[in-house]
C-alpha cells in the first residue's frame, strides 16, 4: 500500500495546516486549479473512509455477534439473522460450566490492589530517580532499562515456581495473592514516565521548601504529590488495567478455572471443547469488559495529554 | 543551570558530616585500618560497634539479623546451597524393602526446588553482606562521630536521616525488594535452567548438564526429540528481525501518511477521523486479536462472505500458507498499530515550524522534497526514542503472534512455527513442551541481543545523555 503518493498528488496538498495559511497557496487560485483539489480532496475522503471501515468492522462484528441467537462461531452473514439479549443473561447466569460473575469479582479484586501498590512504587521511585542524587542512581536506571526490555513471559515459568514455592498456587486466595504479587512487585522498574515529568517540575520549588525546613520526605508528600495529579491518574488506570489486559501470566499461574481472570475466561471460551456454545458469550463478555476499559483509556489520555504540556503552568 | 543547585544541594549534608569523620571516608577499608577493636568487632559480631556507643535499638537489630541470618543458615541454608552440587540423586521413585525390612516410598528428588532454593540462598547472602558491609560502616560512623561530637547519633536522628538525606534508601526499600524478588530472581532462576537436563523427559528429577543445551541448539543436527537445531534458530531469529522492522517502520511510516492525510487542508471532520482511528486502541488488545483470528479462519467470515460474493473458491489460507500467515500477521498488526503511530506523530507533525516549509516552497522545493527534507528529519529527530522502544517492544510482540496466528503453520517435528517469534518460540518450549532447559537457552540468546542492542542505541540517544538540560 504506497497510499500517500496516490491520495496526495498534489504539491500543496499534503501539507499540515499550520503553515498553509501564510503561504502563497492562500492566493487566488485558477479554475483548473480548483478542479484539481476537488479531485484531490474527494480521494483523500473516499481513502480514508474505505479505511476507517477497515477499522471499524471488527469492532462493529463482534459487537453484533454479542447479540445474535445462533451460538455457532462461524456464519455465513455478516449480521446476524436473529438478535436476542440472552447471551448477555446467560453469561452472568449459566455459571455451571464458566463461571464469568466470579472471574469478574476476582479480576475487580486483584486490579484494585495492583492498582494501589504500583502506584506507590512507581511514586516512590520516580521521586528519587527525579529528585535524589545518589551513588547508585545511574546503575540503577541503566538496571531497570535493562529489565524493562524483558518481559514477564520470558521468566514466566520460573515465576511460577516461585510462587509455588512460596506456596501460592495451589489455593483460590493464594492464586489471587500471587497474581496481585507478580503484576505489582517488579513494578518500580517502571518509573520512567513518572520520573519525565516529576523533572518538568522547577527544582527552585523544593529548594525554597528544603530552605523552610522541609525534609526530602516532605517535600515528596507536601510539594510533589499534589503537583504530580495528572500523572498520579494516568498510573493508577495503568495500574488498574494490568490484570484485565494480561492473559499470558494469569494463563501460567493459574491452573485451574476457579483461578481464572476474565481474559483468561474470555480465551478459554474460545478453545475448541467450548467454542461451539460460548462463541456468542464470548462475544458479550468482549463487549461488557471493553467497555469500562474504552472508558478508562480516554480518561487515561486526557489526563497523560494534559500532563504533558507540562507541570507547572505559567 | 539549575542542575549544579541540584547536585549541590545533594551534596551539602555529605560536605558537612565529613570532616567529623575524622578525613578517614566511610569505606570499608577506613573502618578496618582506623576502625577500633568494636568497629572491627563489628565485623564478626555485627552490631557490637553500635552497643558500645550506646545506639541499642540499632545494635540489636543488627545483631538480630544476624543470629537469625547464622541460624537459618546452619539449619536449612547449607544443606540447600550444598544441593545445588547434585540436582537429582535419586532419580527415580518407587517403592522397596529397605535394609530393615521396612516397606517404604522413596519420591525422585524434586531439582527444580533444589535449584531454585539454592539460588535463593545464593540471593540471600548476597543480601546479608550487604547488612554485614552496612554493619561496619555503622559501627565505624558510629565511632568517629562519637569521638567528635562526644555522643553518636541516635535512632531518632537515623530516622530523621531515613526522612531526608538517605529518603531515597527509605523511599526505594520496597520497591527495590520487589524487583529483585519477582524480576531478578526468576531470570537467574531461569537462566539457571539452561544448564542443566530439565526438559520434558526429565520433569522432577534433573542433573546439571553444563553447556550441552547451547551445543544442542547451536548444531545444525541439532535434537529431534527438543524439536530444535540450529537452521531452525536461525529461521526464527531472522523472522524475528524481520518481523519487528516491518512491525515498526511500516506503522511508523503508514501511520505518518494517515496522520497527514488527517492534517491536510482540505480535509474536513478531523477530529472524528482521528476518533475513528483511535477505537481500536480502547478494545483490549486480546479481544481484538482474538476476534480477528476467528474472522480469518478457514470457516471464518470473511472467508464465508468472499466465497458467498463468488470472488474465491477456496478459502484463503490466512493461516495455513507460510507466506500468508506471516504477510497476515504483519498487516493485521497495522490494524492494531497504525493508531497509535497516528496518536503520537499528529502532535509532532503539527509542531513542525511552519517558516521551515515556507523557506523551502520559496525555494521552489515541491512536495516530496519538503517531506523528505523537512517533515521526515523533525520527524525522526523528536520521535527516536520512541521508535527505539517500539523497536524493542515489537521483538517482544508476544500477544500478537501468540493470539493471532499461535506460531501457525507449524512443521512436523519442529517446535518452532513460521510465524513463531524467539518470545513465542521460548514460550511453547518451556510451557506447552516442557523442554525448560532448551527454552532457557532460547531465552538467553534473546537477552544478550536485546540487552546489547537496546543499552547501546539508549546511551546514544539524545534523551539519555541531555536528561538533565530538562530542569
């Protein structure tokens, strides 16, 4: 697909809008002119809905999936031919084979908790990574970059281990503790956007703070804190979504479905022993648990974007 | 400018206690050479330093941590490091008349929690030096401030000291704990792995097998029952490579043109565009991976809808072709990337100085010339870093590959797909096939390219060396 020559033959049109306006473009233009940015302009539309249908028709598939009666997973028509709302009923009710109500209450659990303590990790690293100056500051940033290349698949199976180990496997509440454990432990490694912007803070704020007798401690809580609200929302969502986005830890550490989280459940729907019956569940619990998590990334954004332009305004 | 009253101001309590210390620094070394016989005491009976200057609560704690540490040592900790020597004495398990005439079970020894206690240990002296080496200082501090000031520091100043010169000891306490235990630990635990016989045919029971595994998957006969040999490496490696450049750079570049399409003049309904495009991001990245997976199977629906239009016969072989699967996988990762590349690069691109492309029209530059010689090199100079990582992220594309295509169309007798990353490759072999010891090399192999690669690109980025021009 070379679609930006095609879509843009022309010389003027493919440039941004800010500066079109001071350019000699802006100047009377000839009919032949006019007609070729016509040309230019409908193409441009034309490609980029062809497109944006491209990206839309997942989504808008299984959302219509979530509502028809037929439960088999492969049709033959795009819509479905008879729409009913039991897959919705069915999915909190039937818990004799899956039981979704449950992996939804442990998911709640579980990400309320990594939620907090990544929070207070990340906060607290990213505080002295910004602010403290200390022997081992570069060896331990170059570490956690490092680290943070690796993902938590690649030691998986020793992570189970571990837990194993520590005896957190094999009980219901011992899974839940483990997995809270695996998704917030290590997360102080993931300082680095904390620390980016704890450094747009003016550093004459804590001197002037430090000069009234604040210790570093203080100064953490008292000044950088309120400052840090944008940022301290961002990394609670962040945190918040990391056990419903993850399937790839949860599907090693917990063995048995009592285990489950909901994007475990929602995979395991689609195994060949249940996909027959759960296909159109699955496709109800995809659109349940999508929902709050759309919801939550466009806050996420809003309050990353707004932090971005900087902490400290004026 | 501000940067060197940061650093000064780090400084300052450091400058100010020195010269109490009597010019001898807080190393080691001084404490052993200046130190007194408590200071050196300090080293055999830790805490003893801090007892005799009247710092109780920390003496005692330190000499707590010790007993305990000696305590554990002596009654689990040497026979678990000492069980690191042989893995799996007993390799199998059964029942038999011992020499009493007793009836009894013996179980197979279970290495994998030998291993992983001794490692274990392994950490945990590590960590006992380090109290043991903070110790002597302590106890060598605790000796020259009392000799200069008459009296040493006492819990309630270590603790003011915690909340303010040495916060980032207090504050990175945890979070440092936590690293090592869930991040450190299973990679040396994994690591470890890789050297010796633990694979499928040896689950419980397994010896130390020195480098046999590398030399198993770096020949080209490599071992039919692992399913691994070195062509087959090799082809994983190169897709992998392969896969991350077209990963990164035709979302970059895709994405950039979508993003300036948007931008363009007459384009009308920006901000819907830009909502339309951005949706894909807010599903959860496995429903959408899996949703399209089943729309791209053999029965699946666009398969079902081409052959109801009559366009095809047969069902496209999204993911039984070698060749589809891997063009498949790579332009359903445009679905999921090309949105992010457009949320990033709109901003950049509407920053470009605006004089820039006014100074180049007039010079009689026409379109392509003002990209390649103005929008794409403010591109790239702002937005390196984020192809760096995204570089980096796309060699670890796990949810992508494993959910979409799951390594298909798989040989027989390879464990590897053609459409297996190294991070799935690694994955099957270790959790689906139980071969933890050729996983673990895999792995490895995977660590030193990433590690090399990325901390060079990293120290040669502008934002790693000007981090501090940002206060």
């Amino acid at each position: 697909m070379t679609a930006i020559p095609q879509a843009t033959p022309q010389a003027s049109a493919i440039l941004p809008d800010a500066p079109a306006g001071a350019s000699p473009a802006s100047a009377p233009v000839t009919g032949g002119e006019r007609r070729r940015r016509f040309v230019a302009d409908t193409a441009t539309h034309v490609f980029l809905g062809v497109l944006a249908l491209a990206w839309l028709i997942p989504i808008v598939w299984i959302f219509m999936e979530s509502f028809n009666k037929n439960t088999l997973p492969f049709t033959t028509t795009f819509f479905p031919t008879e729409y009913t709302f039991g897959n919705y009923t069915k999915l909190f009710t039937d818990t004799s084979v899956m039981n979704f109500p449950r992996m939804f209450m442990r998911t709640l659990v579980i990400a309320v908790f990594v939620c907090a303590i990544q929070l207070i990790f990340v906060l607290c690293v990213g505080y002295v990574m910004s602010r403290l100056r200390f022997r081992t500051r570069r060896p331990f940033m170059n570490t956690a970059l490092v680290l943070g290349m690796f993902p938590g698949i690649m030691a998986v199976i020793a992570i189970y281990f571990i837990l194993k180990a520590m005896g957190l496997t094999g009980s219901s509440l011992g899974t839940m503790v483990g997995l809270i454990l695996v998704y917030s432990a290590g997360s102080g490694a993931g300082f680095y956007v904390m620390k980016g912007f704890m450094d747009t803070i003016p550093a004459s704020m804590d001197e002037a703070a430090v000069l009234d007798g604040c210790t570093r401690w203080q100064v953490f809580t008292k000044i950088i804190l309120p400052i840090t609200k944008p940022m301290l929302v961002y990394q609670a969502i962040i945190g918040f979504l990391t056990p419903w986005l993850d399937f790839v830890l949860v599907k090693v550490i917990a063995r048995t479905q009592d285990n489950y989280t909901v994007s475990l459940g929602l995979w395991q729907m689609l195994q060949k022993e249940y996909i027959a019956e759960w296909y159109t569940r699955f496709a109800a619990g995809a659109v349940l648990v999508s929902i709050p998590i759309a919801i939550l990334f466009i806050v996420m954004q809003r309050f990353y974007q707004s932090s971005m332009t900087g902490s400290v305004k004026g | 400018m501000t940067q060197t009253v940061v650093a000064e101001r780090a400084d300052a309590p450091r400058r100010a206690t020195r010269p109490s210390q009597g010019g001898g620094g807080t190393g080691l070394g001084a404490a052993f050479t200046h130190g007194d016989a408590f200071t050196r005491g300090s080293a055999v009976v830790m805490g003893l330093g801090n007892l005799a200057r009247r710092q109780y609560a920390k003496g005692a704690m330190f000499l707590v941590v010790e007993a305990g540490f000696l305590y554990l040592l002596v009654t689990r900790g040497l026979g678990q490091l000492t069980g690191l020597g042989n893995l799996g004495p007993v390799t199998k398990g059964g029942q038999h008349w011992d020499a009493d005439g007793n009836y009894v079970n013996v179980n197979p020894t279970n290495s994998v929690a030998r291993l992983l206690y001794g490692v274990a240990w392994v950490f945990a002296i590590v960590a006992f030096l380090l109290v043991w080496a903070s110790a002597v200082r302590s106890a060598y501090r605790a000796q020259e401030l009392a000799r200069a000031t008459g009296r040493a520091p006492s819990l309630r100043d270590d603790v003011r000291e915690l909340g303010d010169e040495r916060a980032h000891q207090s504050l990175l306490a945890l979070p440092v704990v936590g690293i090592v235990v869930f991040t450190i630990l299973p990679l040396v635990f994994m690591i470890s792995m890789a050297f010796t016989t633990f694979d499928k045919n040896h689950p419980v029971a397994f010896q130390w097998a020195g480098l046999s595994n590398f030399a198993t998957v770096l020949s080209p006969a490599g071992s039919a029952a692992a399913g691994v040999s070195l062509g087959l490496f090799l082809r994983v490696l190169a897709w992998t490579l392969v896969w991350a450049v077209f990963a990164t750079f035709l979302n970059f570049f895709l994405g950039m043109g979508i993003a300036m399409l948007i931008l363009r003049r007459g384009t009308r309904l920006k901000g819907m565009w830009r909502a339309l495009f951005s949706m894909s991001i807010a599903v959860p990245q496995f429903v959408s991976l899996l949703v399209i997976n089943q729309m791209l199977q053999d029965q699946g629906i666009v398969n079902q809808l081409l052959k109801n239009w009559g366009l095809i016969d047969h069902s496209l072989p999204f993911f039984t072709d070698a060749w589809w699967a891997r063009g498949t996988v790579i332009i359903v990762n445009l679905w999921i990337g090309i949105p992010f590349t457009i949320m990033q690069i709109t901003g950049v691109l509407q920053n470009v100085p605006g004089e820039l492309y006014e100074a180049a029209r007039l010079d009689g530059a026409n379109w392509w010339q003002l990209y390649r010689s103005v929008t794409l090199p403010y591109v790239f100079f702002v937005l390196t870093p984020y192809l760096i990582v995204t570089f980096t992220a796309n060699i670890n594309n796990f949810n992508v590959i494993y959910l979409l295509s799951n390594g298909a169309p798989t040989r027989v007798g390879e464990s590897a797909g053609q459409t297996d990353l190294l991070i799935t490759w690694l994955y099957k072999l270790t959790v689906d096939q139980g071969n933890y010891n050729v996983g673990a090399v895999i792995g490895i192999m995977t660590f030193v390219v990433l590690g090399v690669t990325a901390l060079i690109t990293y120290r040669n980025s502008g934002s790693y060396k000007n981090e501090e021009e940002l206060q």
